[in-house]
C-alpha cells in the first residue's frame, strides 16, 4: 500500500522522489545570477512539493527582507513582475513566522496560519492576505542555512496541494525534503551573491577610471540585456530550457561589458568635450583589451563576456568598431570596416542597445538625460542601421519589464 504522502506526489516511488530532487540541486547550482535563481528555487520548490505560493525572505543588514514571491493563484503568467518591494525589512526575532524561523534555524510547518494557538511563539501576519484576498492555509518555512548555522534566508512555502488540487497540510516528508532542498538552495543562492558581487567589485575598479560606469549603471544594462534576451529567445521559439540558461549568462557577462576601460588612459576617459580622431581611436581599444581579460577562461560566463566586450559597439548596418581581427592579442592600429548583421554575435547586439538605451535616458557630465520619448524615438530610428531590427522589436515588446529594471537599480541605490 502507498503512502498517503507518496499518493500526494502523483504516485512517485521514493527513488523517483530522490531522484528528482538530486536532479533540481544540479539545476540551482549551475544558475549564476541571482534574481533568475530566486525565480528558480520558488519555481523547483513549489512544483516538488506541490505547493500553490511561496517567497523567499534573505538576510542583509542584520534584518529580513522580503525578496521574492510566487503566487499561481494571484499573479498567473506574469513571471517578471512578481518581484515585491514595497515590504520593509523585518527584524529577526519571534514577531514574524519568518523571523522566528530565521533566529532558531528550525524548520516550521503549520496546518492552517489561521489557527495558530495563542501560546505559540509567533504568529502569522494576516495583512497580506487581506490586501490581495488570497487565504493562506498550510505553511513550510525552512531555513536558508550554510555552512551549518549561518542563516542566509528562509524559504516559505504555502497551501500544499493534494491530487484534486484541494489544500492540505505539509506532511513529515515534506519537512524533510523541503529541508534538504534549502539546502542546496542556500549553497546556490551564496555563490550566486558572491559571483555579482565579485563582477560589481571588478566593475568598481573600472569606475575608478570611468565615473560613467556604476554600479547602478552596470547592474541596469545586464537587467535590461536579460529582459531583452528573454523577449527575444520567445519571439525566436527558442526551448525554454536554453533559453532560461543564456538568459542567467548573458545578465552577468553584460555587466562587464566596459571592463577593458580600466586600459584608457585618464586624459581619454575623463575628457569634458569631444574626442578627437586620435582619441576615439585609442578609446576604441577598450573593446579588444576587454576581450583579453577573458581570453583564457573556458566558462561559457566568460566565453560570452568576452565576445560582449569585443563586440558591443558594432553596429547591425557595419557602421560600428573594432571590426574583424584576426587576433585580439596583435597591435592593429585601425582594423577597418565593423562586423555587420549576424556577424555580431547576438549578446551582443542586445547589450549594445542596453547599453546605448542606459546612456542616453542617464545624467552624464556633459548631458542632461535625455526625454525618455526621444530616447525611444531614437532607437525606432537606428532600427535596421545601428541596432538589429529583431532586437529592437523585442526591447519594445517587453518595455514595461525593462522600466521596472530602470526603478530598481535607480542611481541612488
Ligand atoms: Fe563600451
Ligand atoms: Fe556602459
């Protein structure tokens, strides 16, 4: 006779269960960015657990904050607007359920969040539910621990479904599966922290020669080239699968797309006015002394960071630079007419009109930003002739995520 908890699982065996557990952990951990990983461990962690909502809460500055939530119920199909930030932080004490299990590292599973006993040491905080109308039922919250006792963050899970699709309780099982999954999950999720932060730091060095390149400015480029890619990849009917893991690449590798300015000099970089032939030439030359910092890497993150950096100012019609080289090592002095069309790899394409769309709608030194509906004209303009005419129409199909990329990394962060 099977288990009741097994029957939940669609009638999986427990080597179908562990196996497919062992195949989401190879899943997160090969995911490096951050943002598309948070989407992932809810994704994984509701559908193996059978679960209808979740969020996830991370520690930063000492307090909880509400980072990420999914809800199939309330926000059905709108996968890139799930993320909520009008939540203030939390501190970690026993006043929230996700407090509670942040300060004790206990795993927690309540059977309705509406019949708490008054002397339990926390207690549910209802107003979010009255906010959206949604009734949370059962809870899982487990905690986001490394290294043994070091909490990172907690994940919640809410209102286990059964195979009709009505809300249970969590079972024993699902505590102990939910635990082991937060555990890999804690282990991606830091390594995922540590690979952005380790780009902005690199990207920190470079803005000691280049005040234009900021955090801010460099975190808005790789979240408008994900953005972009994504459209793309979809008008494309790209599989999801490929398309997911070049999406999580390309977020990163766009950020470094400026990193070979750290090799221009001070007079060039930091110029008020104009650039003068033999300037702009030299400037040029942060493009092919980008691509060189990666040259001996043989991941796929710094495969496509180098061809980004070389290649994110050519122009779709030819009219861009450094154009063809043989060998990105040689001295050429000026390698003539630019790559053109698909000749440009397609990270890119899309990081060039990221880029280009960033600079323009930002305050620079010597310009004001600019409207943003002649930002936009512009780019309808050099659809075709700059920008490649795919791309352009996947940058305004998807326009409303790239503003809300704009909001979150805003300059004053
Ligand atoms: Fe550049
Ligand atoms: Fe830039």
């Amino acid at each position: 006779m099977e288990s009741p908890e097994l029957v939940r699982r669609g009638g999986d065996t427990q080597a179908e269960v562990m196996a497919e557990l062992f195949a989401i952990t190879q899943d997160l951990v090969s995911t490096h960015d951050e943002d598309f990983l948070l989407d992932e461990i809810l994704t994984k962690a509701r559908r193996f657990l059978r679960a209808e909502a979740g969020s996830i809460y991370q520690v930063k500055d000492k307090r909880l904050h509400f980072t990420y939530m999914q809800n199939d119920k309330l926000f059905e199909g709108s996968a890139d607007l799930r993320l909520d930030y009008t939540l203030r932080p939390m501190p970690i004490d026993h006043s929230s359920l996700a407090g509670f299990v942040a300060s004790t590292g206990q795993v927690l599973s309540i059977p309705d969040a509406y019949q708490i006993p008054p002397e339990a040491p926390y207690g549910f905080n209802k107003s979010y539910d009255r906010k959206s109308g949604y009734r949370t039922r059962s809870i899982l919250m487990v905690p986001l621990m490394v290294r043994r006792q070091r909490v990172i963050g907690v994940l919640q899970i809410i209102n286990a479904l059964d195979e009709c699709g009505a809300v249970v309780p969590f079972s024993p099982m699902d505590e102990m599966l939910g635990g082991f999954f937060a555990n890999a999950a804690a282990i991606a999720l830091e390594r995922a922290s540590m690979t952005r932060e380790i780009i902005l730091r690199t990207m920190r060095m470079a803005q000691l020669r280049d005040p234009r390149e900021t955090a801010a400015h460099v975190n808005r480029v790789g979240g408008y080239s994900a953005d972009i890619y994504a459209a793309w990849a979809r008008s494309q009917g790209l599989r999801l699968e490929e398309a997911a893991k070049t999406r999580d690449l390309i977020r990163l590798a766009a950020m470094l797309h400026d990193v070979g300015k750290v090799a221009i000099s001070d007079a060039i970089l930091k110029k008020p006015g104009r650039l003068d032939q033999e300037e702009f030439q030299a400037m040029k030359q942060h493009t092919v002394v980008g691509a060189r910092l990666f040259k001996e890497s043989t991941s796929e993150m710094d495969q496509m960071a180098q061809e980004i950096a070389l290649n994110h100012h050519e122009h779709w019609d030819g009219s861009g630079y450094p154009g063809h080289l043989a060998d990105i090592y040689a001295e050429v002095a000026d390698p003539g007419p630019g790559k053109q069309g698909q000749e440009i790899p397609i990270s890119a394409r899309i990081t060039g009109l990221a880029d280009v769309y960033d600079a323009l709608m930002s305050r620079r030194v010597y310009k004001d930003p600019w409207p943003e509906d002649r930002v936009l004209d512009l780019i309808r303009r050099e659809r075709g002739q700059h920008f490649d005419p795919l791309v352009v129409d996947a940058f305004f199909s998807t326009y409303e995520t790239i503003r809300h990329t704009r909001l979150r990394f805003s300059e004053e962060d």
